[in-house]
C-alpha cells in the first residue's frame, strides 16, 4: 500500500515537473515573439517618422517653389507695368512733340501769311503811289504839261510850235521825239502834217 503510494507521489511529482518545464518552454518560445514584434513595431514608428519627416520636407519645398513662383509672376508683373509706363510715357512724349510740331507749323504758316499780306499791302500801297505819282507828275515836274506816258502816237495833242514859240497848233501824233518821261517845256512830238513842236495839253 506504501508503495502504491509512494509510486502514486512520484507519478504526481513528474507530471508537475513536465508540467512546469512545457511551461518555462512555451514562456521561453513567447519571449522571442514579444521581442520581435516590438522590434518591428519600432521599425515601422521610424519608417513612418521619416516619411512624415520627408512628408514635411517635400511640402517645405513645395510651398518654396510656390513662393518662388508667385514672387517671379510679381517680378515679371512689375517689369511688364515698368515697360508699359515707359511706353506710355515715351507716347506722351510723342505726342507733345507732334503737338510742339503742329504748332510751329501753325505759326510758320501764320507768319507766312503775314508777310504775303504785308508784301501784298506794300505793293497795293506801292501801285497806289505810282497812281498817284503819274497823276501829280505832269503839274508837278512839267508845269502843268503832259508826261511821255500820256502821250501816245495817235494821240490828239496841241503843241508850241518848234520854229515859233509864238505858235500852238492841234493835231494827231505821229511820232515821239522826247525819249524821257518829262521835260521842262514839253515832251517834243512829229504831227501826222509834219510840224514838230512840245506838247502843251492832250485832247
């Protein structure tokens, strides 16, 4: 009976030790697990803080490149309102000049105008003169005798005689012998008769 009890208690005692052994195994086969999976979790933290780290650095550059873009558009805007301010002024400039131009020309042309009337006036007032000085001349510079100009062949005319100053006869001039405009006693002419005497008076 002892015995089967001592068996019976051995039996017990390598159950538990098998027991306890499979135990401390499975915990030492669990172990390695838990390592590992940790071990990975940690890798994939990494790998997932460096793409959010390259995340962030691609994003940095992007908005960069945005900034660089949009301030290059800003350039590009200023030097194209800089190039139509120069044009619109080199056009203003123009056209003050076309307009200084136009000007000149007006008063050139004004001026011109002037002077023709100027020119015009002085030879009306020149002709007048002459007019009026062939008018005055035969009482002015002949005593009251007719001027060569009023003279004419054909003209009726009533002349002092030549060969007697006593004489004044009429008639119809043939020839003009006096080659000046005026003479003291009167411009000599030839009758259609003959006679030859100085003019006194034109008919």
């Amino acid at each position: 009976m002892s015995k089967k009890l001592l068996l019976f208690a051995l039996m017990s005692l390598c159950v538990i030790a098998l027991s306890a052994c499979k135990s401390n195994e499975e915990k030492l086969k669990g172990a390695p697990d838990e390592q590992k999976v940790d071990e990975d979790k940690k890798v994939v933290e990494e790998e997932k803080g460096k793409q959010e780290e390259q995340q962030r650095a691609e994003e940095e550059k992007r908005k960069q490149e945005e900034q660089q873009r949009a301030e290059e558009e800003k350039r590009k805007q200023e030097e194209q309102q800089r190039a139509e301010e120069e044009k619109r002024k080199q056009e203003e400039q123009q056209r003050a000049e076309e307009e200084k131009r136009k000007q000149e020309e007006q008063q050139r042309a004004e001026e011109e105008k002037r002077k023709q009337e100027e020119k015009k006036a002085q030879q009306q007032q020149s002709t007048q003169q002459e007019r009026t000085q062939k008018q005055e001349k035969p009482t002015q510079a002949t005593g009251g005798k007719p001027t060569r100009s009023q003279i004419s062949v054909g003209s009726h005319v009533v002349i002092q005689l030549d060969n007697d100053y006593s004489k004044t006869v009429s008639g119809v001039v043939k020839d003009i012998l006096t080659h000046s405009e005026t003479h003291t006693y009167g411009i000599k002419v030839r009758l259609q008769d003959g006679q030859i005497g100085r003019v006194q008076s034109v008919k």
